[in-house]
C-alpha cells in the first residue's frame, strides 16, 4: 500500500488511505495549536511541517509503528502518532510499538469485537 505525501495532500486522505488497509488503527497528525482554525478534513500537509519534501510512503503490513512514525517525521517532517482504536476512542501503544502495523490491527480488531459483543463502546481512560 502506498500513500502519496506532498504539500497539498489532505490530512483526511492519508487518513482514509490508511484506513483502507489498517481499519483498526488511526494516523494522528500532531500540532501544537489550532492550524489556522481549520477543519482537520480541510487540513494538508503544508498545515503540519515545514519541509517540503514530496513522494511516496510504502506501507508494509510487518511495517513497525515506530518504523512507520520515523519515516513520517524524518523525511517528511510530519509528527504523527499511529494509534489503535479502542471503542468510540483510541490510544497510543506504548509498550508494543515494535508491533508490526498487522499485529495492531489483529488486536483493535479482537477488541473492537469485544466491545460489540459485551455492548461497551465506550471505554474510559
């Protein structure tokens, strides 16, 4: 899978891109403030980073999320966090991000099925 990164390359399309293959996992685009009052599904990559470094991250499904999370922030200059989502939320793995991107998705997605089952989608932090 292969996810296109250039300046105005919306956030909510790397976002979906990802989802496609990943569905039990989020991309977090990190700010330290609003971006200029905008929408995140109206937000591009130029919004996030400084560089302007364009081309194409190949996404592998035994990618670790820290290798994943690397190759965002060192060539493209995007911080990002890769998080799994956990009921009506998500959170980031901190114990298991040597991970591969399968592993995650095989365990949102067992967790998620729980939450179905026992009818408790939303999970207090």
């Amino acid at each position: 899978m292969k996810i296109n990164i250039s300046n105005d390359t919306k956030i909510e399309q790397i976002q979906q891109d990802f989802n496609k293959h990943f569905p039990y996992l989020l991309v977090k685009f990190l700010t330290s403030s609003i971006v200029n009052g905008k929408l995140e599904k109206e937000l591009t990559v130029s919004d996030f980073r400084k560089s302007n470094q364009t081309g194409t991250i190949t996404l592998f499904p035994d990618m670790s999320v820290s290798d994943l999370e690397t190759i965002f922030k060192d060539t493209y200059g995007l911080d990002v966090q890769i998080r799994r989502k956990l009921g009506s939320t998500s959170f980031k793995p901190r114990h298991t991000i040597l991970w591969s991107l399968e592993e995650h998705n095989k365990q949102g997605e067992s967790i998620s099925q729980h939450l179905k089952n026992t009818g408790n989608n939303n999970i207090q932090k």
